[in-house]
C-alpha cells in the first residue's frame, strides 16, 4: 500500500481516534496487530494516518478494543471512508496545508462558534477587509501569494453563506468591530456585512462591549467546530506558523465552557445588531 506523503488533518485525526481506543484498551501496538492478523507497522501507519484502513477492519479494530459507543464507531467509519475532494484540493502546493486542513474542517463543520477580540472572524470579513489583514504579514506576501490567500478565504464562506450552511455563532469584542485594518471605506462595508449576516437564520452575532465590567477573558479567542458526534469536535487555535487543532476530550471541554462564560456575559443578538449599527453611523 502506497504511503500518504502528507495525510490531512482528517486522517490524522481518524488515526489518533483508533490509537487513542487502543491504548484506552491497554494494547500495544503488536498486539493490536495480532488481533487483526496485520503487523506492528501497519497499526502504527494506520494510527499516524499514512494509510487508509477499510470500514470492515476499523469495525474489527474497535471490537477488539472493546469500543461499545456504536455512533462514535460509526462516525469513524465515515471518516475513514470519506472520499471528498472539496474546492480546497485546488490550493494544494499553492497555499500552506493549515489552510486546506481548516477548510476542510469546516467542510465537514455540524456547527460553529467563534469568539474574536480583535479582528472580525475570517468566515465573515469582506473582501477588502481580508486584503488588509493579509497585506499586515512579515514578511510582506508576493501579489500571487496575497490573492491565493483572499481567494481561498472567500471560498471558505460558503460554510455559512452556501446552499447547506451549518449552525453559526460569534462573540465579536468591540475592539475587533472599531479597529480599522485598513480605513474608514472598509471599516463601514464590514460592519454593514455583519448587519447582512446577522439577518440569516443559522447565524448568530453577539458583541461584548468596552464598557463591559469585570472580562478578563482576552486569551479567549477560538475556533469551536462541531463534528459528526461530540468527541469528534475540534478546537482551532491560531499559531504564528498557522492553525493548531486542539481534540483532547478535557480541553474540548475547557473550551465548550469558556464559550459558554463568554457567551453569557455578550449583549443578546437583538442588542448586538444594534450596536453593530450604531458603530456605522458614527463612521
């Protein structure tokens, strides 16, 4: 069987599921190997996410595990049988694969929830607003770099914006709503498309304001996204050399309960519509 060169965060995440269940099992690697008539380095493979692994062994694999959460086993199954190759596949070799693994993340999204401090979520700036945050970089992008960037970020919307959007909620401080990325033009279209986002359904705005008492909660910001089944979900984090996944069961947790806090303490929708609005009349 031909190794993955590069297996995406998907696979990683099926394989670190499988070598999580084995462990929980208390097998070793050999072990799990002779249950399933394979060797040592074809469990290892499968658990790094260089090689796929077929529904019918994966199934195997989880009884001899002892996995007795059927949905969670079958949620894997559709991961490892899973054969999408979304618009992102375009950018491979063009853009780093942060970019393409987020994409994809959000692809499969059953829900989101964001919380931005201090730039508007990436899923919801306009066109112009993004060039801005993009053309910040240092070093400074090449042109062709900057406009696979603001491409890709634009096909990413269809998350919330196409014909099967996915649940959507965002706590937005009032610091990400008033700093100009770029001028006054830019700053008053953004805000306008939030007032046009927040109208839909399946989206959901709420502002924490300055005058706020009592948050201190600036290390919030995140990327929450529901998968298939709850311990599916996954954490994104930026880092300086892009986005890192977070998956643990304990830190989803953490995470579920700082959205929650932070959440709790936002104006409601109504209010936050109105504040977005009172921010672009005063430009």
């Amino acid at each position: 069987m031909v190794l993955r060169r590069e297996p995406t965060a998907r696979q990683l995440r099926l394989g670190a599921e499988l070598r999580k269940l084995r462990e929980a099992a208390g097998l070793t690697a050999i072990e799990a190997a002779a249950l399933l008539g394979a060797n040592r380095v074809q469990i290892s493979q499968i658990e790094a996410g260089l090689v796929g692994v077929g529904k019918e062994r994966l199934r195997r694999l989880a009884c001899h595990y002892a996995c007795t959460d059927g949905e969670f086993v079958e949620a894997l199954v559709a991961m490892a049988t899973d054969r999408t190759r979304g618009w992102w596949e375009e950018y491979r070799g063009a853009l780093p694969t942060p970019f393409l693994d987020l994409a994809e993340l959000e692809h499969h999204a059953t829900l989101m929830y964001e919380v931005a401090l201090l730039y508007v979520p990436g899923l919801l700036q306009t066109t112009d607003y993004a060039r801005a945050v993009f053309s910040s970089r240092v070093p400074e992008l090449t042109h062709e770099e900057l406009e696979l960037r603001i491409s890709h970020r634009s096909a990413r919307h269809t998350v919330v914006e196409g014909p099967s959007p996915v649940p959507y909620e965002a706590v937005i401080h009032e610091a990400a709503l008033r700093i100009r990325v770029r001028d006054r033009p830019t700053a008053k279209a953004q805000l306008a498309r939030l007032l046009e986002l927040s109208e839909a359904e399946h989206i959901t705005l709420r502002v924490i304001p300055f005058d706020l008492d009592g948050f201190a909660r600036a290390s919030s910001t995140m990327t929450y996204v529901g998968g298939s089944v709850l311990k599916l979900d996954t954490v994104v984090r930026d880092v300086p050399h892009g986005s890192a996944f977070v998956d643990s069961e304990a830190q989803l947790g953490v995470y579920r309960t700082r959205f929650r806090k932070v959440k709790a303490v936002a104006l409601d929708p109504g209010r936050s519509r109105d504040f977005i609005n009172r921010l672009a009349k005063e430009l």
